[in-house]
C-alpha cells in the first residue's frame, strides 16, 4: 500500500507483489503497466499479508495521504536522464502547453482557460469557458484499463445518447458524438485517451473547432 504515479499525478493506491526467483515483483490489475508488470513509479509506506486484515494499514495509510506532498524532480527513459520542466503547463496568448504529455490547445475566439489543475482522482486537463455564448470546451485524460474502451471512455462523457461516428484526429483512430448541445470526440495514445467535450449552442461546430486547434504527443 502506498502511492503510484500515473497521468502527471499521485494518488493513493494498493497492489499484488509475487516472490519470484528471490524478488518481489509488483503486479497490479488496477494499472497494468505497457510491459505487464507494474512500472517503478510506486512508492509502499507498507507491505502486508492481508491476514491480519487491512485495519493497520489503512490507519497509517491515511495519516501519509494527507500529509505528504510528491514533486517529480526528473526521470529515466529509455537511458537517458531528463529533467523535470519546473511548471506542469503554461498558459499564454498562444493557449495551453503542457511539455510533459505533449499537449498543446490554441485559444478559440471568446474562451478563456479554467479548471487548469488537475488533482486526484480528476481526470481533467484543463477547461475553456466562452461566457457570453454559454459555450464550454474540456480535456480529460483517461488510463486505459482491460475492461475499459474507447467507447465506453467517449460514452462516459458524452451519455448514452447520439450516434458513435469512427474518424481520425492527428491520423490516430478516433470516436465521436453529438447530441443536442454536447459532443465529445475521444483519442487513444498509448495507455491514456484524451477526450474533448463541448458543451452549449452549436456544440458540434465547437467541438470541430477544438479539434483542428488541439494537438498531442503520441506515445
């Protein structure tokens, strides 16, 4: 038990570890990793059997939560050494930034940004409000689980209603929906889908416009 890192933020969480070949070996059904075994980015304030119960740990558990701060200092991939950038975004005249997922979002006529920090367990991004015309776009970030789809992501967010239409988005596969005065068009990349939602008059013609304004790392 203790915090793992997944979608640029940390949040509490539980996992199986298997002893094999004289090492334990972290499992986690939850939040498979791309290889299959959990990744490295867990850290475990306590290991138990379960044959005492939880109740111990769970005590422990939730004086760490609410008292400890994590900052991703820098990281490894693939050998190589980089440095954490010190803002996970940055938001300008030319719209939002974030260089960690590759995200970018140029601003559309009339919006403005808001809802710019995501905090577990939300998944959204960042949201753009246009007042006057009572428009509204989002970006929400999803982990791709076994059990979970790009359909069932996209329905998530968009309701039951509207007819699911198969399209592409940077030429990457994509599902979109329109109904009423919501559309949603959801986008795999790697372990994550990035779902943008537009709500209020002309819903459809604002999601489209989003679209052609967003762009992402693809992984």
């Amino acid at each position: 038990m203790g915090l793992v890192y997944a979608d640029g933020i940390w949040g509490g969480h539980a996992w199986a570890e298997v002893y094999i070949q004289d090492s334990w070996i972290p499992v986690d059904a939850a939040m498979p990793g791309p290889g299959g075994v959990a990744d490295a980015a867990r850290i475990f304030f306590a290991r138990t059997s379960v044959k005492n119960g939880l109740g111990e740990t769970m005590v422990a558990g939730s004086r760490v939560y609410a008292n400890v701060t994590m900052e991703v200092l820098g990281y490894t991939l693939a050998g190589r050494e980089f440095q954490a950038p010190p803002d996970l975004y940055h938001v300008g005249a030319d719209g939002y930034h974030n260089a960690g997922l590759g995200i970018s979002m140029k601003p559309l006529a009339g919006f403005t940004f808001g809802s710019l920090d995501k905090v577990y367990p939300e998944s959204i991004l960042f949201s753009m409000e246009n007042d006057q015309a009572r428009q509204s776009v989002k970006l929400y970030q999803e982990f791709v689980t076994p059990r979970s789809s790009l359909e069932t992501i996209l329905r998530r967010y968009a309701g039951d209603d509207g007819h699911t239409e198969e399209t592409t988005c940077q030429g990457s596969k994509a599902l979109k929906v329109a109904s009423g005065e919501r559309a949603a068009l959801a986008v795999a990349s790697g372990n994550d889908v990035y779902v943008l939602v537009a709500s209020g008059p002309s819903a459809g013609e604002t999601l489209q416009e989003a679209v052609a304004n967003f762009t992402f790392g693809k992984f």
